[in-house]
C-alpha cells in the first residue's frame, strides 16, 4: 500500500506530459515507488494507492470527465495532489482566473478529497499539426513535484 499513483486524462498530449515529469520527479529524485496511469483508458483501483496525483486537461471550460468521474471515489484520508493544464493558466495575466475555475470550484465539488496540493499549469493546442500555443513549463512542474514529497510523508 506504499505506492503512488499519478493519473492523468489527457486529449492533445499537454497533461500527459506533465503527469511523466511528476512522475518521474517522484520515482527518480525521491525513490517512490509510482504507477503512471491514463485515465482515459483505465480507472485504478484507489485502495492500492497511499497517495494520489490526479491530472486533467480543460476544453471549453471544462476539466476533463475522466478525472472528474475518478475524484468522485472514495480517497478516504489519502492525500491528493491535483493539477490541470490549460491554455488560461499559461497566460499569467489570466492564470488566477484558471485556479479559481479549474481548480478552486472543481475541488469545492468533492469536499471529502484531502487536497494536499493543486495547481494550474500551461497547456499546449496543435490545430493540423501546427502549434497555436504552446505554454508548458517543465521546470515549474518538476518544481511542484519537488513539494509533493514532503506533503505526502
Ligand atoms: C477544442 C479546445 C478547446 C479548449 N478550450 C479551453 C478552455 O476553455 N479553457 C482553457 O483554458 N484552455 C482551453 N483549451 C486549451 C487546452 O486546455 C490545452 O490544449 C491543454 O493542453 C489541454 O490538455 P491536454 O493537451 O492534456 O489535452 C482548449 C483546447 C482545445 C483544443
């Protein structure tokens, strides 16, 4: 019951992305032991898990069902960490705008999850193969990762 569990629901590639760094942060700089699983494929069974992350992407204002539909099981006292990517929260000017939609009033939907971290990170949007925006900040999401540790001991 040591593991960890990092998901994600991804659809363009940007929250999977981010949920490999989480990982990886844990797993190589911390010695967890972590599962990496997609959330649009399977729903892990949470009682083998001690800790949790979950991530989702946002389109048309609105988190990925996926993650949504897996935050509705019981967590019990397991600490979560929640993250979304989105293209809102890549533009400073409109990222506490992204917080509060996607992550203050999302989590406000499941008061018994133990929120232990959340944050809102960039996103990335390819239209035929070409990219309109890419806002992706892999050292701001390793250096989130670097939090959880300690949080989740
Ligand atoms: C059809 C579409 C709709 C989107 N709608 C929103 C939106 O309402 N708010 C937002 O902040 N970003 C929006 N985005 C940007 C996505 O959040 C961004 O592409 C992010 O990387 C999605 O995560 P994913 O790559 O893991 O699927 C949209 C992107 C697409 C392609």
């Amino acid at each position: 019951m040591k593991k960890t569990l990092v998901s994600y629901a991804s659809k363009g590639g940007a929250t999977e992305q981010a949920a490999k760094i989480v990982a990886n942060v844990l797993k190589d700089n911390h010695g967890l032991e972590v599962e990496l699983v997609n959330l649009r494929k399977e729903s892990p069974d949470i009682a083998q898990y001690e800790n949790a992350v979950v991530g989702a992407g946002v389109r048309a204002g609105k988190v990925y069902g996926e993650a949504l539909d897996f935050l509705k099981k019981d967590f019990g006292n397991r600490r979560l960490a929640f993250f979304v990517c989105c293209g809102t929260a890549g533009d400073p000017n409109k990222r506490e705008e992204a917080c509060s939609e996607y992550i203050t009033k999302v989590l406000a939907r499941y008061p018994n999850l133990k929120a232990i971290a959340a944050e809102a990170f960039g996103g990335r949007m390819k239209i035929l193969g070409k990219t309109v925006f890419d806002s992706i900040d892999p050292d701001k999401i390793r250096s989130w990762a670097e939090t959880l540790v300690n949080k989740f001991a």
